[in-house]
C-alpha cells in the first residue's frame, strides 16, 4: 500500500525525532505530557500543510476580501470597473441594521433554524439507531431511500414537495382530505411544510454519520447493553450518546450552519419569500436585498452578519460542551 | 456469529420485526416524493397539469428523458461532473484525514483557534463568496476550466471533512497507538495501515457528504464556467428545463431523476465499508 | 478561545485603503475586421428550430465576411445573471454579441457592459419599422444598447366551451371582466373565474395602467415611483378586488405567479386567465386543448385594449468586443425582419418589427389578438437599473399580497412600495 503523503511523511519521521530532543518555544509546554503521536513541535503542521494552503488561498483570503467589500460601495458596475469604488466606512451596516424588516427576518430564521435542527437531529438519530437493530436488507432498503433524498437536487426536492402538497393538483390533499386547503398560505404551516422538506433531505446526513459512529462502538459493549435488557431508550442515553458525543457535535455545528443558511427551500416552496414576506429568512432575504440586483457591499455586510451570529451560536455550543467536559 | 447465536438473538429480540416493519414504512415515506419525482418525468406532456393526481401513469413516455440526453454534448456534461465529484471525493478525503490527525492527536497552539476557522469558513452565504472567489480563480488562470469547480468544492468540503473526521480519529483508542508503536509500526505504518482503514467508515460518510455537495452545485459551474460550455457541469442541463415563464417540469423531473441516480450507484459501491467498519477491525 | 474573525474585520478596516478587487473592462477600442465573433443565445428546451435559424444567419454572415468565423453558444436562461456578470468581470470570457432579456437593459448599461450603438441604429434601415416599445426596450437614457430580437406580450385566454354553457360573451371592459369572472365562478364553483396572481406582477401591470396609472414616472434622467397615486391605486384596488371566494380565493391565488395561473388554466380549473403568447405551448399541452380562445384584454371603456407588458428579449453588443464593427453588422444580421420571420416560423417568437409582425398574425391566427394587444400600444417598465433591484426585492408582489391577505389597505401598501421604489431608484441614481 502506497498512499499518496507516505513520501511527504517519511523524512518528516526523522526531523521529528531531532525535533522533540530540543524542542521550539511554542511547543514546549505540550511536549512535557508527550502522548504516542504527539507533541512534536511543528509535525502536526506538516499534515494540516496541504489543507491549510487549499483553505488559506480558497476560503480565508476571499473572506478577508468580504470583509473588505462590506465596507465599500461596491455593485457590479464597480466590480466590472463601470464606476470607481468607494470607501463608506459602515453605512452598509447601517442600512442592513437600520431596516426593521431585517430584524423580525433574523428573529424568525434563528426560530426556524432551531426547529428544523432539533427535528433533523432527532429523526437522524432515531433512524440511525433504528438501522442497527434490523438486518441487512430492510436496512439497505431504508438507506438507499434516505440516500436518494439527500441526493436529490435541492430545487426538485422543493418542486416535488410542492406538487405533493399543491391545493389542486397534490395527492397528500387529497388523501387526508383536506380538500383544496392551501399550506403556503398561513405563515406556521407554510413555514411547517418547508421544515418537513428540509428535515426530509437532510436527515440521511445525520443518520448515516450517526450509524457510522455507532458502527465504530465496539459491538460488545451494544451486546452487553442488549443482553442486560435496556431500552433502547437508555442504550442510547448512557452508551450510544456519549461515545458518539464527537460526532454528534459535528452533526450539530453543521446542521446549524446549513439550516441558519436555508435558501433554495424557502425560495421556491414559499415562491420567494411566501405571502408578502412572511417566511423569509436570513439567506433569501440577503438575496432580494442585495444579491439578486448586484448590490455586493449590502450583500458582504449581511454576510459578515450572518457569519458572526453563527459563530456566535457555535462558540456557545462548543462552551457548554466544555463544561460538561468534553474538550474540542 | 453461529446458528445459535443467531436463533438466541431473534428470541431475545422480538422487537426486530417490528423494527424492521418500521424501517420498511419509513423507507416508503421517505422514498416518495422520489418515486413522484420519477413519475414525473414518466408522464406524458400535460398530465403533471392535468388536475388528476395519480399514483401511477397510464401512458409512460419516455419523452421528457429524450429531452434530456438530447441536449447538446449531454455525455460530456456527466464526465465533467464525475471528474469533478470525483476529484473532490479523493483530494478532500485524503487531505482532510491528514488534517483531522493532525488536530486530533497533537496538542500544538492555535489548534483550538485553528478549529474555529474551519467552521467559520463555511458560515458565510456562498452567494456572497462567489465575487472575491471568481477574482481569486482569475489570478489563478482557472476560470473556464474543471479546475475553477474542483478546487472550491475541495475547499468548502474540507473543513466540514476535518471535523467530522475529527469525531473518528478521536474514537480510536489511544492504546492503540501504543500498542502499534510497541510493535514496531512506524508513524507512516500507523497513519495508513492502521488509523486509515479504522476511520474509513467516517471517510466514507464524508465521502458521500462531499460528492452529492459537488455533484449537485449550480451556483459555482454558473459563475465560474463562463465562456467554454465544454466544461460545464450536468446541473446545468438540468437548468436549461427551468423557462422563467414557462418551466418543463417534467424535463426537470427526468433530468433529476438521471442526476439522482449515479449517487445512488455510487453510494452501494461505497456502502459495504460504511457498514463493515471499526467494530470488526478493532477485535482482531 | 480566540475569534479570529473580529481580528479579520479589524484588519480590514486598517486595510480599508486598499480597496477590494475590481476589473477594467473599458471600451475597447480595437476594431478587428477578421477573426472570431463569440456570440450568446439563450438555450430553448426545443433549441433546434433555433439553431437552424441561427445556423443559416451565420453561415451567410461568414460568407459576407471573409476571413471571419462566428462561434455561438447556447447558455441556459436559469444562469443568465452570473454569466453575464462574470463576463463583464472578465472581458477575456465575454462574448461580443448577446441576447439578453429587455428588462435587463437598463441594469446591464449601469453595469458599463453594453455598447452604445445609437449610431448605427439610426443608420440601420430596418431599424424604422421597430415597433415603438420595442425599441424603448433597448433604449436607456435616449441612447440604444442592442436590438430588438423579440417580443412577448399577455392577452386573455377564455374557455369557449364554459362561455357557451354559461351564455356568456367575452368581456368588452375590465369591470366586465371582473363580472363575467364572478359568473363563472357562482355557476361553475370547481372553477375560478379569472385565475390571477398575487405574485403575477405582469398579469397586474395592465390594469394599473388602463386604469391612467404608471409604475414610475421619468424626470430628467431619474424615475419617482408613482405607484401611490390615485391612478394607479384605482388599478390595485380592481385588480386585488378579483382574489376572494367569489374569484380566485386568496388563499390559494395570493401566492400565485404567472405560471401557476397558466397552469390551473391549461389543467382546465380556470375560466379565464391572463396569459402569453409563450404560454401557448404549455396551454395546448393541457386539458383545455381545442377548448378555449384569446381576445385582446380589454380596457375601461368599450372596444380599447388595456396597455400588456411588453417583454422580450433583445440582441447587443458588449462594450469589451475588440470587432465593434462585425459585431453590429451580426446583431443587425440575428434581428433582421429575415431572421425575425423565420424565427417566428421556427420559434413562434413574435417580431418586433411592425409590418412583419401583421405578415405572421395573417399566416397564423393564433396570434392575432397578441398582435393587436401590441398595436394598441404595449408599455415596458422604467427604465432604470433600480428596476431589477425592485423586482427582485418582490416590491410589488408583496404589495399586492398585503393587500389581499388583509394587512395592509391600498393606501398603506402602496405607500410603503412607493418608498421602497424610490429608495431603489436613488441608490441606481
């Protein structure tokens, strides 16, 4: 077996070695508790190199260059030098603050991020416990559905969920015999029928990064907790969850970030927004304001936003972890 | 696990079959609104309009499909997006599990800080990313090429890919480790002979994460594949059935449909080592 | 824990003096006469009618021009706003002809990405026949930015068959409409009466507009929204009365588009409804097949046509083409009533030049009430680039739907949609 990084890793093994007899200043504080792997002083850089130039050129200089454009005038005909940029200090800010509509947006997108994580979590986990108590085929049957649904392009998926529901020409009306009762009318349900489709193409995700989790369990501890009778309630509480917890935080981080950012959902089921607003959130919103008519400084300034409310979010998350003494 | 063990475990569990009833039902559930969507690109012009929600069609056509592997140069489409897919599916996954060690199991500083950027990279709407990023790709000398796709999907998967990978590097027991060490494994034997195939079930979830995420991209293929249509992506035929005043929906039905299924071919390929995973590995 | 994103932003705004990047994408001024045109097309899901059409332009184009070789893409209409944003970024991508839809004309101008070719219109022969609404659709500021390749207008679609059971005559007025509407739906209550949109801002436009209302009104070189005053509120009000139980429920209808009211039309479930002459195709692809006309939507008083929306796409030249002269040459060459003629045959796209458009309408019945919407003097919308900020921040839907979901009245919505459009107007300056 070649990999493709033995060749990086091999001379590394040596400098490493010399490495650790005279540690460098930043590491020595570490190196005293040395662990199997590590504690070398600038080892682990050399495996985070490849990822670290990919995301410093990809990811981090564009998002310095955001940063930058949200405090400039800058629309396309500025970035297609029609018209020189200009500095405006925060005014972008200022106007995305200085909208009310922007503030019941956010309030009603934390809430509806909220709901749709809670409930993508709980469907996930369900189902990934469910798939280690049945056999191979229903559970290749139950995964190859739930693959299909996380493959779906997002835009058919809305499509399809809004023909499913349509008032005239849905099935689901028709069989719960609702007559012609319209879902993206009201604000709750047209916000509920979206959350269904969210919840819908996106628990696959936590479900099968669950079960591989659970897979990763030694199967004797499962076994002892199954011969000892207990639930599987309490299988998971006292022994799935807390050996998972690593995962299951990944699960989180990444289902807050991506439902906080739904667009595509809300804009086609609710057609952009629903019933003269009602359901927008956050990312669409950013979208009619400012994305849609190349209005990038606005737009960079919501995302600078929207960046730091989630990070927000996350660092609370990851401090309550904490206490609970799990450490990153 | 022997005859015996077999028939203790169907006594001891008569919950199965009530579980595998449900697993069943809810794969019913789940699979649809596929099932409608595949439909929908069976039926014949008019009937998705027609008022008359059947479950089933009477007259399948397979019109809507001819409309879709008509499309100019359809088959290069799907060899880009699978170069694409699967450029992405290697590079991150190899590089992220390099990283996810590397924070794992090594204390150095900016470690916590370093965790942080990762996950912050990906809190910023894409939308607004695609204007410094086009400019960046620019510099590069990649726009109009393959190169301009891979290389963000590599970007915007990996960091998602280092944290998760994270959750499975850390579950291998430390001892492990040692026990490699005292054996006389070296650092690179440990890394890909041991850590790799222990991790490959996290690998191959992540996998699945990162291939659907570049397979189905719109929004990059629009802004970065400007003038060279050769290098276009198979979401783009999708979006030619999407007529502001009047979309084919079942053009985008079948044009999904066919979409959906090289994920689905390439997730049973990939399945068997999501399944087979740690917990044999560890008990040898 | 740090934040290094705060230290980001910090740094950025120490940075704040170099700014972001941008691209120069000047005129250019060379003017090649030989060499490679690269030309974009909107890609149509039956796309080889048009190509053919195409194909026989260019192959004569090439002839004409020695030594010059015309390469033509297809692009999606769905990417159409990135790719021509990115090609004004990267004039080394762009195109040196393009069809773009009308009303993105004046956007695409402030953009600094169309050429003026003011000039050779005038000069260009054909260019005397264009339809007047046509060519303000290519118009920005007094000067020309392309050609008009096609036109797309709305009329009203009726079920003969409901029409005949009923006893009823296609209505003369716009209150006729509204009547004849009720009609239909107090005898027949599976159907509506007129389908309309609370998102079908175009289906709207015309009864502003009958009514002496305007979306906007020109002073000097900036618009004022004039969507509040009492005109145009009259439209409003007649035209948000149509959603209720007696009509088209609001329901259901507040979130319509237009294309979902073509599609309840087409599926049979409508008795009338406002659609286009693009929307024939889907309409005989339904249930209604055989079993429905189109009239000219009418006005307020008797016998006049309400002012349609006149949509379409047109034909221009970017600013960074280095062969300014073929480039113009070809886009006269894609519009040319020749070309426009075929194309109708090809595509069923309505010419924008008048005596042709009443050649087509002779050969081809169907479009005879589009034809005269368009004589009687179709309208397009001002023509600023805070135009698209306005559509696409959904200013006027979400006008209409405060209005008919009841939280808002006429005077509140349209107020608060004047503000908004004004706002919209000052910031494209």
């Amino acid at each position: 077996m070649t990999p493709t990084g033995v060749g990086a890793a091999v001379p590394s093994r040596v400098r490493v070695r010399r490495g650790l007899s005279r540690p460098r200043g930043g590491s020595r504080k570490y190196d005293a508790a040395p662990r199997p792997f590590g504690g070398a002083g600038w080892h682990p850089w050399l495996y985070l190199a490849p990822a670290l130039v990919i995301l410093g050129g990809l990811l981090l200089y564009p998002i310095y260059q955001l940063g930058l454009i949200s405090v400039f005038r800058y629309t396309q005909a500025q970035v297609s030098g029609g018209e020189p940029t200009a500095f405006v200090g925060v005014d972008n800010y200022a106007d995305v603050f200085g909208d009310e509509q922007f503030w019941s947006v956010l309030l009603a997108t934390v809430l509806f991020a909220a709901a749709c994580v809670v409930s993508t979590l709980a469907v996930g986990c369900a189902l990934a416990v469910l798939l280690t108590r049945v056999r191979a085929l229903p559970r290749l049957v139950l995964m190859l559905a739930a693959l299909g649904a996380w493959a779906t392009p997002a835009v058919t998926g809305s499509t399809v969920w809004l023909f499913l529901f349509d008032p005239d020409f849905g099935p689901v009306n028709r069989v719960l015999g609702l007559g012609d009762h319209s879902w993206t009318y009201g604000r709750y349900s047209a916000f509920l029928l979206v959350l269904l489709e969210v919840v819908w193409c996106s628990f696959p995700f936590v479900m099968v990064t669950v079960y591989a989790g659970i897979r990763a369990v030694p199967s004797e501890v499962l076994e002892a907790a199954a011969l000892d009778g207990a639930s599987p309630w309490r299988v998971w509480r006292s022994v799935l969850a807390p050996m998972l917890r690593p995962v299951l935080t990944v699960v989180t981080i990444q289902s807050v970030i991506w439902d906080f950012k739904v667009f595509t959902q809300i804009y086609v089921m609710t057609g952009g927004g629903g019933i003269a607003g009602q359901n927008l959130v956050l990312n669409v919103y950013a979208y009619q304001q400012a994305f849609a008519s190349s209005q990038y400084g606005l737009g960079a300034a919501i995302g600078v936003v929207t960046l730091l409310v989630l990070l927000a979010v996350t660092l609370v998350y990851l401090r309550l972890l904490r206490r609970q003494g799990e450490e990153l | 696990m022997t005859v015996v063990n077999l028939v203790r475990g169907f006594v001891r569990r008569p919950g199965r079959t009530a579980a595998e009833a449900a697993a069943l039902v809810i794969a019913v559930v789940v699979a649809f609104p596929l099932y409608w969507m595949v439909l929908g690109a069976f039926r014949p012009a008019g009937e998705i309009e027609s008022g008359r929600p059947r479950p089933w069609t009477l007259a399948p056509s397979l019109d809507s499909f001819r409309r879709v592997f008509g499309q100019q140069e359809f088959g290069r489409y799907f060899v880009n997006s699978l170069v694409v897919a699967g450029s992405v599916v290697v590079v991150s996954g190899l590089v992220a599990f390099l990283a996810a060690t590397a924070v794992t199991r090594f204390r150095f500083r900016f470690r916590t800080t370093l965790l942080i950027m990762f996950l912050v990279a990906q809190m910023v709407p894409v939308e607004a990313l695609a204007i410094p990023l086009f400019f960046q790709l620019r510099n590069l000398g990649l726009l109009n090429t393959l190169g301009s796709l891979i290389l963000p999907h590599i970007a915007f998967s990996l960091p998602f890919a280092i944290w998760m990978l994270r959750g499975f590097v850390k579950g291998v027991p430390e001892a492990l480790e040692e026990a490699a060490y005292i054996d006389g494994a070296s650092r690179v034997r440990f890394l890909w002979q041991i850590l790799f195939p222990l991790v490959l079930p996290g690998l191959v979830a992540t996998s699945v994460f990162s291939f659907i995420s570049a397979w189905n991209d719109f929004l990059f293929a629009k802004s970065f594949i400007i003038s060279d249509t050769s290098q276009s992506t198979l979401p783009m035929a999708l979006l030619v059935f999407f007529k502001p005043d009047d979309p084919d929906w079942g053009g985008v039905m079948a044009a999904s449909t066919v979409m959906t299924v090289p994920v689905l071919v390439f997730f049973v390929l990939v399945q068997r080592r999501l399944v087979s995973g740690l917990a044999g590995a560890v008990k040898e | 824990m740090k934040l290094p994103v705060p230290a980001f932003l910090v740094a950025a705004l120490f940075l704040a003096a170099c700014a972001p990047q941008t691209s120069t994408n000047s005129a250019s001024d060379k003017d090649d006469r030989h060499g490679t045109l690269r030309v974009w097309l909107f890609q149509e899901v039956g796309n080889e009618p048009k190509q053919k059409v195409v194909d026989s332009v260019v192959a004569g184009f090439e002839k004409a021009h020695q030594g010059t070789r015309v390469d033509v893409e297809y692009i999606p209409v769905d990417t159409r706003a990135q790719r021509v944003k990115a090609a004004f970024n990267d004039p080394g991508s762009a195109p040196d002809v393009m069809e773009y839809g009308n009303t993105d004309t004046a956007g695409y101008v402030h953009d600094g990405g169309l050429l003026d070719v003011t000039r050779e219109f005038g000069a260009w022969p054909a260019a005397k026949d264009t339809d007047p609404t046509a060519k303000q659709s290519v118009t920005v500021a007094g000067k020309v930015y392309g050609a008009p390749f096609y036109v797309g207008v709305r009329a009203l679609y009726y079920r003969t068959d409901v029409f005949r059971e009923l006893g009823l005559k296609p209505p003369a007025t716009l209150a006729e409409v509204a009547s004849t509407a009720r009609r239909i739906r107090a005898a027949r209550p599976d159907l509506y009466g007129l389908v309309v949109g609370g998102a079908y801002t175009y289906g709207a436009m015309p009864f502003i507009w009958a009514d002496g209302g305007e979306l906007a009104t020109a002073v000097g070189g900036s618009y004022t929204s004039a969507i509040d005053s009492a005109a145009a509120r009259k439209g409003i009000k007649q035209y948000t009365s149509l959603f209720g139980d007696d009509n088209c429920p609001a329901a259901k209808c507040a979130g319509f588009g237009g294309n979902d009211t073509v599609t309840a039309f087409a599926a049979g479930k409508a008795g009338m409804a406002i659609g286009g002459d693009f929307s024939h195709a889907a309409v005989e692809a339904g249930a209604v097949k055989g079993k429905y006309a189109v009239v000219p939507l009418p006005g307020v008083t008797a016998g006049s046509i309400a002012p349609a929306f006149a949509g379409g796409n047109n034909i221009g030249v970017l600013k960074s083409t280095t062969h300014r002269t073929l480039a113009v040459r070809l886009m006269e060459e894609l519009t040319s009533k020749k070309t426009q003629a075929s194309m109708f045959d090809a595509m069923g796209f309505l010419p924008t030049f008048t005596d042709v458009r009443e050649q087509v309408a002779a050969k081809e019945p169907f479009v005879k009430p589009f034809v005269a919407t368009l004589a009687a003097g179709a309208r397009f919308v001002p023509a600023s680039a805070g135009w698209s900020a306005i559509d696409s921040s959904l200013v006027l839907p979400t006008m209409f739907q405060e209005v008919i979901s009841g939280k808002k009245d006429v005077a509140g919505a349209s107020e608060e949609a004047a503000k908004k459009m004004d706002s919209a107007f000052g910031a494209a300056g």
